[in-house]
C-alpha cells in the first residue's frame, strides 16, 4: 500500500556508533521519516551527531527534535540555547520540530528557527523537494486536551514558517481521538494529531486513515518515546499499517481494560487473509453506561469516520444491551434471551443492530465437551460460576 503517511519511528543514543546503528535499524524496519530525539541522546557531540547522519540512507527523511522539559522532553537548556544547537545540527536534515511556545516567545527565537531552515552554501540539505527544511510546529500537553487547542491550531496553520502542525495531548477518553482525527480532516496545512495514553492508541495506528502526516512508532518497547506508543513491529504486524488507506473499515473491541486482548491481532489476521480493507483495533472506554453512551453517540455523529462495529467487553455488555434499547436499536431474539450484547453494528443509514454471540460459543462448546449435540444438553443440571455477560450467556443456553 502507497499512503502518503509517514512511518516515523525516533531514535536516540549516547554514542556516535549506537545512533548510526539506530538510524540504519529504524529504516531496516520500514521507517520512512526517523525522528533524532537529541534531547535524550545523553552528552552525545555535535560532530558525533553529524557523523552518524552523513550519507544516511535516502528512503527516509531526517527529522531533528530536541524537545524541552516543558513539552515533556529532556532538554533543561534554555530556549536560545537549545535553537543555536538545532541552528548548528539541521544542515543534516530535512525537517526540524519546534515548540509553538518557543517560537511564539519571541522575535529572536523566530529568527534563529528560520535560519535553521535556511539551505546554508555548503552544507548539505537531503530533501530534493524543497528549496529548505521543513518545520514542524508542535503543541504537547501531557495534562489533558489543551484549553487552547484550536487558538494554537490557528496559530501554527498562520505562521507562514510553519510547514506541518502537530498537536499531541493525554487523551481524557477515546472520544479524544475522533476530535483528532476532525484536526486531521480539516487542517489546511499537513497536520499531525496524537492522543497520548491508552484511550488515544486508534489515533496513532488509524493515521493513514485520517491522512496524517506521520505517526510515530518505537523500535521496541525499551525505546517508547510518549505514553501509548506503539512499537512498528505491533504496527505493521498486528494493525495492518502498511494495508490501510482512506476507505479502511474501522472495527474494534470495546471495553476496559483492552490492552491485554487478543481479538485485534485474530481479526486483523482475518481481514488479511480475506482480503478485508479493515482494521480492528482496542477501544478502552471508561466504566460506566454513561461513557459508552457519550462514545457511541460520538461514532454515530461521524458516520464518515469508517466506524463499523465492535465487539464488546468487560464492563460494558449490559451497557450495550440499555444503549440500543433507549436508541431505539435493532436487538435480535438471543440477545434478549440473554440480556446482554457483546456485538454491534453500525451502518450509517441504518442504525445499530445489537446480538450476543457468547450463548452460542458456550453452547456448542459445552455440547462438544460432553459429546451430546446441542439438544441433548436438555434437562442436565450445571453449575455456572461467575455473574458477568458470559455467565448470563451460559445460563441461557
């Protein structure tokens, strides 16, 4: 699949050997833009930097970061600081990402940035596509979804420097991520929108969904740069990334927690193999009916964001089963039966439709452990231990 969004993957290091070995890893495993997180690369040397990027190959392009504590990175040095050595460094690169706060702090900071942009006469610049880097103008907020979220979209967008916004924020429930995936639709410039945490994964992994510019996936989970991240391997693996366009169906497992289960990695198999345009992906939706009710609610609101169904979990299968009878849902007779669903479809001009397929997962499997068909379990006395939405499907069957 050719979509236009970038696989990122940031690398870093404390020597000029371990970041060359790192940058070539990176692209060995599909990188396409590799982030140089000089912030956390220790007390490595200018000249150790420059070393380990020249002649690095052409499949990717070279984004350097050198992220202050205040926007969750470890650069303690102070703003000017900090740029003069971007300022010395970007040559080596093709896109560099800086701070709104930091370019809207002053005139002076403004300038060194546009310098750094600047194709100097000797030294050497990789992108062939434009006369100078490129700059990323960025927004982190690890507290929650920033207050000033869309003054700062505006800002960037209207800073004529500013060539692909990016704006990433501790996501307070996985309806966070359909307001990121909105920024990505709407941004008139390229825009990258990451919802960090557990609730905010779809927002990484759906990117070329969104037309993200990139999204950003560690080497392996030693190396996670932002809460949430995925690794590429998980990526490409179990999502499907290197599958997924603008007209992917998105399915997923609703529920809390979700990390833990193995119906995206069975699903996604089942799609590839079928040769399904569809993703399926975890969906942590907070305890609570109310938080499942403010969920779906969003997806029905967005008919074009390619949500089409999802198995539900812990806690939410009696949620489910009161969501589709208050909206008016279609809810088919074994679901009743059982007074729980754990499946839901959505079609945009046809509503929801709501069954339970535990009961006949319990039953046949209870009748294939006997040697009786399902029938035969007629009248046999069981002991059913537990009381959530798959003992009440047991208990039906």
């Amino acid at each position: 699949m050719n979509h236009s969004t970038h696989l990122a993957i940031p690398v870093f290091a404390e020597t000029v050997e371990g970041l060359r070995a790192a940058l070539l890893t990176a692209i060995d495993a599909g990188a396409t833009l590799v982030e140089v997180r000089l912030d956390l690369c220790g007390e490595i040397t200018d000249d150790d930097v420059r070393t380990a990027m020249t002649n690095a190959p052409s499949t990717a392009q070279l984004l350097l970061t050198h992220r202050s504590v205040a926007q969750g990175g470890e650069c303690e040095e102070e703003d000017e600081a900090r740029l003069c050595r971007i300022d010395r460094l970007a040559p080596w690169f093709d896109l560099i990402d800086i701070e709104l706060d930091t370019w809207r702090s002053s005139e002076r900071h403004r300038e060194l940035v546009r310098q750094a942009l600047i194709e100097p006469g000797e030294r050497p610049l990789r992108s062939q596509a434009s006369s100078r880097r490129r700059l990323i103008l960025s927004v982190h907020d690890f507290r929650g979804r920033p207050k000033s979220l869309q003054n700062d979209l505006l800002e960037c967008v209207e800073a004529t420097a500013c060539d692909i916004v990016k704006i990433a924020w501790s996501a307070r429930s996985v309806r966070d991520c359909l307001e990121a995936f909105e920024i990505l639709r709407s941004c008139p410039k390229p825009a990258i929108a990451i919802c960090m945490g557990a609730p905010g994964v779809i927002s990484r992994l759906l990117a070329p969904r969104f037309g993200a510019f990139a999204t950003f996936a560690s080497l392996d989970r030693r190396r996670i740069t932002a809460p949430g991240q995925l690794t590429v391997g998980e990526l490409k693996t179990t999502y499907r990334w290197d599958a997924l366009n603008e007209a992917t169906s998105i399915f997923g497992v609703i529920g809390h927690p979700v990390s833990h289960s193995l119906s995206p990695a069975t699903h996604n198999r089942v799609f590839a193999a079928r040769g399904v345009n569809a993703v399926y992906a975890p969906l942590e939706v907070a305890p609570g009916y109310e938080s499942l009710k403010a969920f779906l609610l969003e997806v029905e609101s967005r008919p074009s964001a390619g949500f089409r169904g999802f198995s539900v979990t812990i806690p939410h299968k009696l949620h489910a089963l009161r969501f589709l009878q208050e909206q008016g849902g279609q809810i088919d007779a074994i679901a009743r039966r059982v007074g729980a669903i754990n499946t839901l479809a959505f079609d945009p001009g046809g509503g929801w439709r709501g069954t339970n397929t535990d009961y006949t997962g319990a039953l046949t499997a209870i009748a294939t452990g006997l040697g009786k068909p399902p029938a035969g379990l007629a009248g046999l006395r069981a002991t059913v231990l537990g009381a959530g939405g798959v003992s009440r499907a047991v208990i039906a069957a």
